[in-house]
C-alpha cells in the first residue's frame, strides 16, 4: 500500500526537480550604471520569481539572525498577551498595530476567510499537531523595521533597491514588510493565493501591478518548509485558486515548485504569482523577512488596504522610511556606496537615523503601508 508520506515525499522531490530547471537563480548582478542583468530580468518576469544567492555577508546575516531570535525571546505569550513568557512588557507593545500574529500549530489560519479581500480562496490540508504542542505558535511579527535595526538596515541595501528601480522605475514605493514564521514540526500553513487584490479589472492590468516582495532568508529552506509558486501565474489575471483546487482534488499542486534557497539568499517573488505553503512539519525551521515595492503609480489615488485612498502626502511619509533606511545602513556600512533614492532628493530634507528618528518619525511607521 502506498502511503500518503511516501505521496508527500515524491511530491516534494519531484517540485525540487521541477525547481532545478528554471534557471530563475544565481548572484545579484548590477552593471556599473546599476541597470540589473537581463539574464536575470528574463528569468524573472518569465517565472515570477528569482533567488539571488548569497546576497548577505556572513556577519549581516548573523545580525539578522540573532536579533530575530533575541525578538523571539520577547514576543507575547499568544494572542492577546501583553507579556513575555517571563512576565515581561512584550516586544511590540508599545506599539498602535499589534506586532505578532499567532496560529494554531500544522493550522490553515487564513485559508477560506475573508481576510485581505478573500484572497485566500482554499483551505489547505491540516495534519494534527504533536500532543504536547502548544495552543498558539508565531506565524508572523509585523513592523519588523521598528523590532529590528538589522532590518531597518537591510531595507536600505544598496543593490536590492537597485533592484527595485529597475523593477518599479526609480519613483517606486513601498509595499510593507513582515516576517513569516514556521517553527519545526509546528509551522501553520499559509493558502494559495496571489497577494494582489486591487487592480485585477484594471484595463491597465499587466504582469508587474501589483509590484513585488523581497524574501530574505534566515535560514537554509526544504522543500518541506519553503514557500511554492506556480511558475508563471503573475501574468494570468485573477486566477480561480478553488477551481485548480477542485480539478486536482489536492492542494498539491502539480505545477508548483518550492522557492529552494540558503541563509542569506534573496528572493524577489512577484505580488501577482500564485504561491503559498504547506504545513511545517519538519525539523527545520523557516523564518523569512519580506518587504515590497511598488509603481507609484500602482498606489497614488488608489483606495487599497486602509480606509482612504493612498495619496501623494500619505505615500511621500512611507516612502521617507526608505531614506532613513539608508541612512542607518550607512551609518554600519560607512564604506558601501549608499543608494540615492529619486524621491529623497525632490526638496525633503534629509531623514537621519538617530534615536529621535526612532521615536518620531519610525514608531508606527507601518500605519502608512501602501496595501493594494
């Protein structure tokens, strides 16, 4: 008899295999005029995603890991809480938008809700938890550039905003930024979906509206733990996710890959493609720090994921967040080439990373997200 962990281990070899013949992954590579190679922009825009490999230096990386692993030590006891396991104020708590989202363990939590207009569609499959498993593991910290200085700095890296402009052109905007969680043998599932959720009747729909996300990872990814894409999708429109669902009778996806990358690779995965994870319940851990761009022109007017429609005050506010970025990048990396955003030199003044900067201008910075 063929079991269902011999079926899962087949599939997550064969999406490996699948993976390996993209040619969608390699080094960061920008001309001296900073223009990103067309190698690269090729695999990209035919795929929907690309993994830069062994974009961060040991020592940023060791940065990042172990300050989100001191976070870790702070966050809240579980929804709700207010306190650390030690009784202390949480991380976070100071600030208007809450900072930890939790989930049940091996749970769908978002799949078949309503959340973020419906995109998530389908429920994925929901293997039972360990007995001794806990009621609510993390699955993601949000407004991570005001938990962790590390990631304010990696936001102003030189090279992955290079990116951006050419991507977005050089009047791109942020998107937000959070950072995914999926503890060993305990990790929550995240839905099929696309991320978009504004434009898709646009008459001006193409492959890159919705803009992009950065995916940092902290740790090395299996196909067991990784993110998977259906390669190809951001170019589909609005895709009926419950359909494929039902034409497949599984949420194994014969057409989708895992996103297979090292600690310290960067991916950058198109809004738009078709992606999503299963159930962590291997030994490994994933943790991925993911922050977006998009055009300006994407958000200036558009009524996306707040109350009012993003205007030019609201987008210039979160788009100053880049400049402070790259000021405290600059200050760690006096000798890196810092990147001159176009917007920071159109008559504002200059963001400075200080402890006041901290206080005034970054505390609750990701109320001004530009969601769509």
């Amino acid at each position: 008899m063929i079991t269902d962990d011999f079926e899962r281990s087949r599939y997550l070899e064969e999406g490996a295999r699948r993976a390996a013949t993209l040619g969608n992954r390699g080094p960061l590579r920008l001309a001296p005029d900073g223009a990103l190679d067309p190698a690269v922009l090729e695999a990209y825009w035919r795929t929907g995603f690309y993994v830069f490999e062994a974009v961060l230096e040991k020592e940023e990386l060791h940065e990042l890991v172990n300050e989100f692993e001191s976070v870790l030590t702070r966050a809240p006891t579980g929804s709700g809480s207010v306190v650390d396991v030690q009784g202390r104020p949480a991380i976070g708590a100071e600030f208007e938008r809450p900072s930890f989202k939790f989930a049940r363990p091996l749970s769908d939590p978002k799949g078949g809700t309503s959340e973020t207009g419906g995109r998530y569609q389908v429920k994925m499959a929901e293997p039972a938890p360990p007995e001794n498993a806990p009621a609510e593991v993390v699955l993601q910290l949000s407004g991570v550039l005001q938990l962790m200085d590390s990631a304010l700095r990696l936001y102003g890296h030189p090279r992955l905003l290079a990116v951006a402009e050419n991507i977005n052109g050089t009047d791109f905007t942020p998107f937000t930024d959070t950072i995914w969680v999926k503890p060993p043998g305990l990790g929550a599932s995240v839905s099929w979906h696309q991320d978009g959720t504004t434009h898709w009747d646009s008459a001006d729909l193409d492959a890159g509206t919705h803009g992009f996300n950065f995916m940092t990872q902290l740790y090395d990814t299996t196909p067991a733990n990784s993110l998977w894409v259906v390669p190809g999708t951001h170019g589909e429109g609005r895709i009926d996710i419950r359909a494929k669902l039902a034409e497949h009778g599984s949420d194994r996806f014969p057409d989708a890959v895992p996103m297979l990358c090292g600690a310290g690779d960067i991916a950058m995965c198109n809004r738009q493609v078709l992606h999503g994870s299963f159930a962590n319940t291997s030994p490994d851990p994933r943790a991925t720090l993911v922050f977006g761009f998009h055009r300006r022109r994407s958000v200036l007017g558009i009524r996306g994921w707040a109350p009012e429609p993003f205007d030019a005050a609201r987008i210039a506010t979160r788009c100053g967040i880049i400049n402070l970025a790259i000021d405290a990048r600059h200050q760690r990396y006096p000798n890196e080439q810092p990147y001159a955003y176009l917007p920071s030199q159109q008559g504002n003044e200059p963001l400075r990373w200080n402890e006041t900067a901290r206080s005034d201008v970054l505390a609750n910075y990701n109320l001004n997200d530009l969601g769509i």
